[in-house]
C-alpha cells in the first residue's frame, strides 16, 4: 500500500498545507486570538474549542500563575478558541504525521540520492521545532518577538518542503519545465537572488513586529494619503527614539530598499535573459517576485487608509498583507533553491549570439 504513495505529490500536498497552516495563524492574529488557548496541547484543559466564558473562569481560578495580557476578565469568544483549536489540529494531527510518513518513505525509495534523504532529515527536525516554538510562543503570552519568530520557523519549515521537493523530481527526472534555468544565468544571479530574498524576508520580520507590536500600526498616523502614506507624520525621515514605537517607518524604509532592489533586478533580468536559452524563465520569476512585493505595497497603503474611528483598521487587508509577504519571500527562496537543485544537467548550454 506504502509504494503506492508518491512522495513527489505527498510533498506538494505538504507544501499546500504548510502555507494553509500559515494563513489560520494570520487569522488568528487579525481576531486577536493568539492567546485564547492559554494552555499547550490544549484550549483551557479541553480537547474542545467549546469552551464557555464560564469555563473559561473556572480555568483561570485553577491556574492562579496564568496570566492574560488583555486582563483577568477577558474572555474569548467560540471562534476566537476555534482559530487556534484548529491551527492546532492541522498542524499536530495532519501535518506532523505525514511530514514522518514522507520521511519513512523517502528513506526507504531506493532512487532517493543522499541529499534528499538528508532534507528530509531537515523537514522533520524543523517539524519538530516548530512544535516546540508554538509551546514557547504559547508560554510567552504572544510576546511580538516569539510571534516573529513562530513565523519566520514555519517558512524554514515550508523551504525544506520546498527543497525536498525539488529534490525528490530531480531524482525521478520529473523537474517541470518552469524550473529548468539556464545554469550560466542561474550561476550568475544565485548570489543576487539570495540577497533579494533576504531583503524580503528582513521587511515581513520588520512588519510582523509592527503588527504584533500595540499601537505600532498606527505610529505613522491615521490620517489618510500623503501625511500617513508614503509619509510618516508628514515626514519622509525621522529620528529614531523608540524602536517599538516608531517600528513603522523603519519597517518603510526596509520596504523601500528592497523594493527599488527588485525594480532593479527586473530591468537587469530584462537585459540579460536575452543572451541565454531558457532566460525568460528566471526572468519570469523574478518579475513575479517583484510583482508581488508591488502589489503588496499597495495593499499595505490600502490597510492605512482604511481606519476609521468607529471600527479601526480592516484587519483583513493586514492577513493580506502577511501572506503577500510570505509568498514573496517563498518565490525569491524556491528561485535560489532551484538554481543549486533544478538547473538544467546540460550545463555545456551555450549563450546566445
């Protein structure tokens, strides 16, 4: 029954889930719910997410050493419970047992080389490690910097997916064709696309801190076009006094570098690939990765300006924003993974006259 399992599509089906896990903690931020399972493995000593405010207090009086950052009366809502309860769920019961699962089977294929078999040694110790991440997350009340954290785990989490993956079709010569670079042109924009993906994921670190961070969100004013966005109160630069409080702008400011970095690459790839069989390719990456991070731009401007004073923020526009940022971030990191991994073998292609 095993060797009917394909660990190509098993993998693919992580890497989906993976991100799916991803976006319910991005749910789970917008709704505020981050601590609405105050205890780990379970919500307020229950399997359930049903747990009443009632319970809920009687929970609290059982565990005078807990405590909740939003006050000793706060209680959570059903579905503020369910977010957790089931990102929770996917994670421990669906997606840990068949990262192992792939891993036994990956192990025991014989046309598995010895690199794949070592990711997939990779994917199940980060697994792990995420697991222990979300406890201490969990123990740590939220605090912004284990948020950070817990998320930049799960994209390592995600890369290794990715990783295997491609390690996996390269051992079955089943690489798709959107994945067969040039190697000449991937040989010389490996160390570009390392730098642009580290801009990317250095600007989600920065505005997962502005978003998990209280009152950072608003630290550039709630005034509308110019004096909000682009600006900062009006103002293009601004000393720094308070790292926590003024989180956003430093947040623009990486947002701006890397952004007139991908505007850069663009127009360089645009150049290049003309001289190489298969450039349109990495060219067509790269110009979806800034693409994205563009688009993203503009959908971080749209979440400033929606406040209003009676209802805040559209918080929806912020789990938008996260996953935009993400998938940016997951685009730059598979290029440069496939650029090692998923090359073409012919690496004697000739450059174009």
């Amino acid at each position: 029954m095993l060797d009917r399992i394909s660990t190509r599509r098993l993998t693919a089906g992580l890497i989906a889930v993976t991100f799916l896990v991803i976006a319910i903690g991005g749910v789970i931020r917008i709704y505020d719910a981050g601590e609405s399972c105050p205890d780990w493995p379970t919500c307020f000593g229950s399997w359930s997410f049903d747990v009443s405010p009632d319970e809920q207090e009687i929970w609290w009086d059982e565990n005078p050493d807990e405590i909740d950052s939003r006050g000793e009366h706060h209680r959570y809502t059903t579905f503020q419970i369910f977010t957790e309860w089931v990102h929770r769920l996917i994670a421990g019961t669906i997606l840990g047992p068949l990262v192992l699962l792939n891993w036994f089977l990956v192990r025991r294929d014989d046309e598995s080389n010895t690199a794949t078999k070592m990711v997939a040694n990779v994917s199940v110790a980060l697994i792990v490690w995420q697991g222990l991440i979300g406890w201490f997350t969990v123990e740590m009340d939220n605090e912004h910097w284990s948020v950070a954290l817990h998320l930049a785990s799960a994209l390592a989490f995600e890369l290794s997916l990715i990783w295997l993956w491609l390690c996996i079709s390269r051992d079955t010569n089943e690489t798709p064709k959107w994945i067969e670079f040039d190697p000449v042109l991937a040989t010389r924009w490996k160390n570009r696309i390392a730098w642009l993906g580290f801009g990317s994921f250095i600007a989600l670190f920065a505005g997962v801190f502005v978003a998990t961070t209280g009152g950072a969100n608003t630290g550039c004013g709630v005034n509308g076009f110019a004096e909000s966005w682009p600006l900062c109160h009006g103002k293009l630069f601004d000393t720094i006094e308070n790292l926590e409080d003024q989180s956003q702008i430093i947040h623009r400011w990486i947002v701006a570098i890397v952004e007139i970095a991908l505007l850069a690459a663009a127009w360089l790839i645009m150049k290049e690939q003309k001289q190489h069989q298969h450039g349109q390719i990495l060219r067509n990456w790269i110009w979806t990765a800034t693409g994205l991070f563009l688009l993203n731009v503009v959908v971080g401007a749209f979440y400033i300006f929606s406040w209003t004073a009676d209802s805040g923020f559209e918080e929806w526009l912020s789990l938008l924003h996260l996953l935009l940022a993400s998938l940016t971030f997951l685009v730059l990191a598979t290029v440069w993974l496939s650029t090692s991994v998923g090359t073409l073998y012919d690496t004697t292609v000739e450059t174009l006259e």
